[in-house]
C-alpha cells in the first residue's frame, strides 16, 4: 500500500542501530532526516505520483493522495496545504475532499502532526512507545523495537466473528490504525500522542424539509462532487462499474458533465451470465459507448499467490482480493489512467432498527456467537462478551446521536466503510489513484440531514438516479453477484495447512483453542455454487420491484418480513481462523 512514513526517537546511535526500521530498509524510500525524525514516501509502481513535498525554513510537510480543495477548485500540494495550515488548521481539514494523509514536522518545537481526511480512506498505521513514535501505510513498514507481533486478544475475537477490524484496532497490540478525520500530535519532548478529531458523523434530520428539495440536494451534491474530482486537466479517467447503484450515480453524474470516463473496469469470474453484475456493466458501457474492460478473476490460483496475498495484505478483511490470491491485476488495465472512480456503499441497512441488538446486529454479528467463543481459549472465553463489546465502542463511542437506526447508520460509515468497504479496495490503490465522489463531506452534509425514512435502503438514493439518470436507472437492480466461490477452490489447502499449523502448536499465543479450532477446520468443506441468471418469472417481478419499491420502502406501513442480522457462518469461521494463524505464524511451516 502505497502512503507516507516516519520514525521520530530520541534513542541514541547505539540503541537505534537495533531498530527493525521497516519501510526505512529501503533508503530510497526516505525523503527527509535530521538527527531525530526521518520522513519518507511508498510510491505506487506505475500511473502519476500522488506525493508532494515541501521543505520550508521552519517545517516540512509531506502530503500523499489526491487532497482537493473546493474553496479554490483545485487539487493542492504539500506547500499550499502548510500555508493554509498555519492559518486554518481543523477548518482546511474539515473543508477538503479527497484521499489523503499527510506528516509536518515542526523543526523550531520538535512536533510530528500526522493526519488524515474524514474517512480514513488510505490507511496509515502508528506505533507508539516511550522513546519511539512511527507510521506507514502498511503495519510491515512501522519501525519498532521487535521483530515479534503480539496479537491483540479483543481484535481477535472481532476478527473471528466479523472478518474485519473496528476502529484503531488491529491484529497487533503493537499497530494502531488512524481513525477517521483524526490529527495526531507528537511532541519530542514528552512522546505523549494527543488525538483530535475534526470532523464527526452527525445525523440531524430535516423532517420538515420537502422530499424532492432532499433528492434535489443530493443530486447536487454528487454532481458537484464528480465536477470536482474529474477536472480535464488532470487527465483521463477510468470507472469501476459493478451494474450496482452507486456506481451508476457517479457514471451519470461524469455523463452529464460531458467528462465520460475513458474506460470502465469490471471484475468477477465472468461476464456473460445474463442479469448479473458483471454482465450488467458489460452492457451499460456497451449503450454508453464506453469501452469495457474485464478483469478476470481465476479462483484456482497457485497457492504460493494465497501465501503471499496474507503477507501483503495484512487482512484488512476477510475477503480482500490478497486472502484469495486475486492481487496481481494487468498493469495495462490502468496504465494510461490518471485515476479510477469509484461509488461505495454508503446508505442505510434495512428497515430501522428498534433496539441495540438490531442496531448494531444489522452491521456485523451482535451478540458475539456461542461458535466464536468455542474455538478461543477457556481463559479468553470468560471475557470474550467483553472484550466484543469494548471492540464496537471503538467505533460508536464517537457517535452523538441516541437513535438506535442512527447509530446502527453510524457504525456502518464510519465501521463498515472504514475498515471493511476500504480494506476491500487495497488492492486498487496499489496499481491506481482511486476517487470515490459518495465520500465526500458535501454528500454527507446531505446525507445526514435526510429522514430516516428516506434512507431505508437507499429509497431517496435511488429516486435521485431514476430523476437525474433515467437511462441508467431503466437498468434496474443487478441480481447475481458474480464473484468466484473462492472458500471452495482453496479449501483443501486451507484446511491442509491450517490443520499443520495447529498440529505444531500454533495458537496466536494461546488465545486459540486447538482442539475446537481442528473441528472447525476439518470440516471446512464449502460447496462449489453455480451463479445462474435468473428464471423468467424472477426478472419479471424483479423487473417491477426495481422501479417501484423504493416508494413502499419509505412508507410508514414497511417492515421488513425477515428481520435480516448478521451471522458468523462455519465457513467464515474457518477462514478466519486460517487467516490469522498463517499472518501470526505462516513462517514457520515451509511451503515449497
């Protein structure tokens, strides 16, 4: 993952010699150093660089990503962003767009300011100890007394149940991860690390505020937003389309500002299942007259590329493309691309949600699973309930609203988004500069004041694309997802090596179970799934309920039938438990 990094220490020459210095092995990666800070920068390998660097009498500022400045109407560097930091401060945080992060080094006070945008959205890792502070955008990069990574018991037994991270944590207890719209100050002196947020996720409906003024607003928003990411001078543009509607919404906005997208990309095992997602992209820039391109993705890979996806990276999540081998993507398909646009999830879940148990059960697996508490540690089991909940407040106890659909919506953007939607989209960062226009604080600013029931599943959301972009709305929803059945092709090398791990002990510290933990994995047999398109009788209904059940979703008379929450499935669980023991332990057994 490409991003900015830096080690700050007040250990002599003697004791610094010692220091596992992480992305620091590399000297062409540093860009700064005096006797107590080193600064440097992770290029991706091809497309435009994404760093800027400024050296001034007083400070030094690194920024990387693409920070983009609506006040100005332009993207900015590392000298304009120290300029206007001097004056502004939180307020140039709370105002840019963007994917960024960014280091200043105060020479005269001896200060390190990292930080990043409002949703954390390229990922930086800190590590802090009494005489030593660091950062990288991949925890391998941290520099650190160790070699050894401690696993980090509460992360864990999230990880376990819901496949990814939540707020600051990580599989370590060493690594933390910069929380959304967060400033982090060091001061030499005392190597004390205060935090500050800049900006929060506030719902403050406008109830009384007419509905199309509310799909007005967001229209506009998302219009503006696209304008403002897609200046031509910057170059051309590529789209990654998945025939779903968020990604629509942005193709429609580029359409109507006449800066239609070079190419659009689309990923999954194949593109000629009818009404699938894949297929449904295919056919859309197919009508839109936009060149296609589809990247393949083969589940039966060699297993040396699931080995090395694990290593690079890190389990954000579960399913990130590396846990299945799927990150080495044709640098051709990018190449002569500025950046790719990108749409996100980024509206409500199901119907609102009536108590703690739906709120927070709508987003990840709430309470933790009698399944999960099986396979840890009797020890950790005692306090595994605990442990699971302290995780959640990570994330929701920033949130200040009292509701419990608002909160559920929280955890989501700033839980779900964060760690899980961006730990999926890793990869894309390594090959290309990726924008997501759904993301930015204009849209949220609308978002936030939009009545409950009018986010419920996305109802005002999708009216928008029907106003705005009725020759993409008539599409409709895409019914099959066309991603490979991975857990089927890898199956028996996860449950070969996991089972060798297990037998050699490995046990991320005594905090697994072996014994349960060999249940598990034994019987990780997952079936071998057909996507086939729909039946006749399917698409004619589906045909109706695309355009229509958006308006049902908001009435006061909707209840979901079934009220869906998360579980943790026997599959899941076993991948789980494979993935971490091979991050903690995959050294120790070789694979030729």
């Amino acid at each position: 993952m490409p991003g900015i990094l830096g080690l700050l220490t007040s250990l002599n020459d003697t004791h610094r010699d010692k220091l596992i210095l992480g992305g620091f092995e590399d000297k062409d990666l540093l860009i700064y150093q005096d006797r107590w800070i080193s600064l440097g920068a992770k290029e991706r390998e091809n497309g435009p660089s994404a760093l800027s660097i400024f050296q001034g009498h007083d400070n030094v500022c690194v920024l990387y990503g693409h920070c983009l400045d609506p006040k100005a109407g332009i993207r900015i560097g590392a000298e304009y962003f120290l300029n206007q930091w001097a004056s502004e401060r939180k307020q140039l945080l709370d105002r840019l767009e963007g994917a960024f992060h960014f280091s200043i080094w105060d020479k005269r006070a001896k200060k390190l300011t990292i930080g990043n945008d409002r949703i954390g959205i390229l990922p930086l890792y800190w590590h802090s100890d009494r005489d030593l502070f660091s950062f990288a955008p991949r925890m391998m990069l941290l520099a650190r007394k160790n070699q050894s990574w401690n696993p980090a018991p509460g992360a864990v037994i999230n990880f376990l149940s819901v496949g990814h991270y939540l707020g600051p944590s990580t599989q370590t207890k060493q690594a933390r991860l910069l929380t959304p719209a967060t400033i982090l100050s060091i001061e030499f002196e005392r190597f004390e690390v205060e935090e500050t947020r800049y900006w929060n996720l506030v719902y403050s409906a406008e109830e009384d505020t007419p509905k199309n003024e509310h799909r007005k607003r967001l229209g506009e928003a998302i219009l503006e937003t696209v304008d403002l990411m897609t200046k031509p001078e910057e170059g051309d543009s590529g789209i990654f389309l998945s025939g779903g509607w968020d990604s629509r919404s942005i193709l429609g906005a580029a359409i109507k500002l006449d800066r239609i997208p070079k190419r659009v990309i689309s990923n999954g095992i194949s593109d000629q299942i009818p009404y699938s997602d894949t297929w449904m992209s295919k056919k859309i820039a197919h009508d839109c007259n936009i060149p296609y391109w589809f990247c393949q993705r083969t589940p039966d890979v060699d297993s040396r590329l699931w080995l090395d996806g694990v290593r690079v990276g890190e389990i954000t999540t579960a399913n990130n493309p590396e846990s299945f081998g799927q990150h080495l993507i044709s640098p051709e398909c990018f190449s002569d691309l500025a950046y790719v646009l990108k749409g996100d999830v980024t509206w409500g879940s199901g119907d609102r949600a009536r108590s703690r148990v739906m709120s927070i059960g709508k987003i990840i697996p709430y309470p933790l699973m009698d399944k999960v508490k099986r396979v840890l540690h009797p020890d950790l089991t005692a306090e595994a309930d605990e442990l699971y909940e302290s995780e959640i407040d990570g994330v929701m106890k920033y949130c200040e609203n009292t509701d419990w659909t608002d909160r559920r919506d929280y955890l989501w953007q700033m839980g779900g988004i964060n760690r899980y939607i961006l730990g999926l989209g890793i990869s894309d960062e390594e090959h290309t500069q990726v924008r997501r226009p759904l993301l930015s604080g204009k849209v949220f600013n609308v978002y936030t004041r939009v009545p409950q029931r009018l986010r419920v599943l996305k109802n005002l959301f999708i009216e928008t694309i029907k106003y705005n972009h009725p020759h993409l709305f008539k599409y409709g929803r895409n019914h099959a997802s066309n991603i490979a059945n991975y857990y089927y092709y890898m199956a028996p090398f996860v449950r070969e090596r996991t089972l060798q791990h297990l037998e050699a002990g490995h046990n991320l510290g005594g905090l697994l179970d072996i014994g349960e933990c060999k249940k598990v994995i034994t019987n990780f047999n997952p079936l071998k799934e057909i996507l086939q398109s729909p039946k006749i009788r399917n698409r004619i209904y589906y045909k109706f309920h695309d355009r229509y059940s958006y308006l049902w979703h908001r009435s006061k008379y909707f209840k979901e039938k079934n009220s869906k929450v998360f579980k943790t499935s026997d599959t899941m669980l076993a991948f789980h438990i494979y993935l971490l023991i091979e991050w903690f332990h995959g050294n120790a057994i070789y694979v030729e």
